[in-house]
C-alpha cells in the first residue's frame, strides 16, 4: 500500500483536528435539532408529547448502548472505517426518517440507525482519535473539537428550522441527510487516519526523539508495570462518580434540547426565535468550552471517564518503584491519573 505523503513540515494531525471538528459540528447540530422536529411531528401526527418524545428516548438508549461496541470496532477497525460508517448511518437514518409513516418506523430510522451513527460519531470516537495524534497539547486540542458541538447546535438548529417553514419536515431531513452522505462520509473516508504512524510523522509533529522524551503516550507500558482487572476498575470510586455526573448531564441535556422549543412555541413564541433560542445554547457552549480550557494546565490531561464512554482497553497500571499506586485509566480518549484509587474502591 502506497504510504500517504503530506507537505514538508506540515503536521497532519491538523486535518484530523478539522475533521473531529466538522464531525462534532454535524452530529451535534442534528441530534440537537431533534426539538424542531418535534413540533412538527406534533402536527403532522397528532400524537402525545409522549409518544413523540420517546423517538429521542429511543435515540438516547441506542447511543449509550452501542457505545461500549463503537470502542472495540474504533480499536478493531479504526477511524478510516468506524466515522465514514457513522456519518452514512446519520444520513440513513435521517432520509428514512423523511420518507416515514408511523412511530415504528421512526423508532428504526431516527432511533436506531441515527443512534448508532451518532455514537459512532460522537464524542468518544472523536476524543480518543485526537489522544492518538496530541499528547501536550491534548486539552487544547480536546476543546477546539469540542468547540465543534456548540457551533452545530448553533447553526443546525435554526438552518433546521428555516428548511421546515420553506419545504416542510421530511425534505428538511432529507437536505440533512445529505450533509451526511456528501460532506461527512467523503472527507472521513479520504482524508481520515488513525495515528500519526500511518502518515509517518509523531505526535505533537514532534521528531522522533522529541516525541519519545514527550508526555507518554495513553497506550505506554511503563516498565514492570501490572493491568489491573475491568472489576477493579468498576469498583473504584472516581470512575462510578463521573459516569453518575455524565448521567445526570445527558439527562438534563435531552430534556431541555427535546422540550424547549415545543414549550416556547407553545407559549406563544415564534418558531423560529424558538430554534433560534435553542442555537443560543450552542453559543455559549462555546464559550464555556473557551473558558474552562484556558483554565487547565498546559500539558495536564482532563481526568474524565463517562460510563457510557468506556471504549478502548482499560490500562490501569502500578508503578512498583513507588510504593503508592500510579493509576493510568485510559476510558473516553482522556488519561485519567489519581494516587491512592485503592483507598477510593467499593469493597
């Protein structure tokens, strides 16, 4: 196989940082666009708020279930395959969704199709793809991704709502969909890679030497090292505390992004000041991700490990040349470190 060739000097882990970029930016801005569409499925149908609602339970379910699956194929396969899949699933799932007739078949199209491509899609996939290619600049990397999500839900949302007033809400879906099956899977599946390796190059676009005296890699074996057991790792303590906290954070996420057009419209707010409202979110998340990066340390790895996250090879380690464990938990594409996690174990 011809190896890839890239300009002299220029680092490619930069077109990775663009693509988890525009990746974070389509699949947040049509899982947030959701609450557009449930007005109209309201009026189309004439179902219950409930009825209508359990379409993103269904959604919701099938993103954290998969999640889990969508690790081991990102380790099995790689990127190269996984997002183009991701970003073709979307836009599946959305132009069947367009074409659909009752709850059943949006159960399928939005729920299940669109669930599974969201997830591999998502936030786990892209942040474990970026601790491949940066290590001390990881965080800042991390949040320019991230960054991604809050423009998605800021531009997609609205743009969402101008499709349904002028062509109504299965062509809406139906343009949506295509972003997946024409910007999204192409350029993942031409231009993604999944290390630098693969490119020839190190992380950081450091030299070979200089990338080895670097932050150690996520997937480095410290010398007489040990794996603890995925038991230990269930019952630690910080590990159940950030999958409770990410649990109440996706709950109270799908709720206010489900409901809160319908309820501005319903009290009488244009619809699309209503989206428009919605878009504000994404505003500032922007600027929440801007602010909370600056405050991390350079070169400090976020210490974060949702459940639904937990995707690659757990590799938590002792360092025996200490006598107080070293732990190095490698869930969610972060590097979560903690001294004394034995004295933090559920018995």
């Amino acid at each position: 196989m011809r190896r890839f060739q890239q300009p002299a000097g220029f680092f490619y882990g930069y077109v990775i940082l663009a693509l988890c970029f525009i990746n974070m930016i389509f699949q947040r801005g049509v899982m947030g666009s959701f609450g557009v569409f449930y007005v109209a499925l309201l009026e189309e149908f004439h179902w219950s708020h409930g009825t209508v609602a359990s379409i993103a339970s269904v959604n919701a379910i099938v993103y954290a279930l998969v999640c889990p699956l969508i690790g081991w194929a990102f380790d099995r396969y790689g990127p190269r395959v996984l997002m183009p899949l991701g970003g073709g699933l979307i836009g599946l799932g959305l132009l069947l969704s367009g074409l659909s007739r009752s709850i059943g078949e949006l159960y399928f199209s939005y729920g299940l199709l669109a669930g599974v491509g969201q997830a591999g899609l998502g936030f786990v996939t892209q942040s474990a793809l970026i601790s491949h290619w940066f290590l001390r600049r990881r965080a800042t990397a991390v949040g320019i991704a991230t960054m991604g999500m809050g423009l998605g839900v800021l531009i997609i949302v609205p743009l969402a709502q101008i499709l349904i007033a002028h062509v109504g809400w299965r062509t809406a879906l139906m343009v949506l969909s295509g972003l997946g099956f024409f910007i999204v899977l192409p350029i993942n599946a031409l231009l993604q890679r999944g290390s630098p390796a693969d490119v020839g190059q190190h992380p950081d676009g450091t030299p070979a030497i200089a990338a080895h005296d670097s932050i150690p890699s996520p997937t480095t074996v410290p010398p007489r090292s040990r794996d603890w057991s995925m038991g230990s790792v269930f019952r630690s303590f910080p590990y159940w505390a950030m999958t409770l906290n990410h649990l109440a954070l996706g709950i109270g996420n799908s709720m206010f992004y489900t409901h809160v057009v319908a309820y501005l419209v319903l009290q009488g707010f244009d619809r699309l000041l209503s989206a428009s409202i919605l878009g504000l979110v994404g505003l500032t998340r922007i600027g929440g991700t801007v602010l909370w990066g600056s405050l991390m340390p350079p070169g400090h790895n976020p210490g974060l490990c949702p459940g639904a996250s937990l995707r690659l090879r757990p590799s938590v380690r002792h360092r025996t040349r200490r006598r107080q464990p070293h732990v190095r938990c490698r869930c969610g594409g972060y590097l979560c470190r903690r001294q004394d996690w034995h004295d933090l174990r559920f018995s």
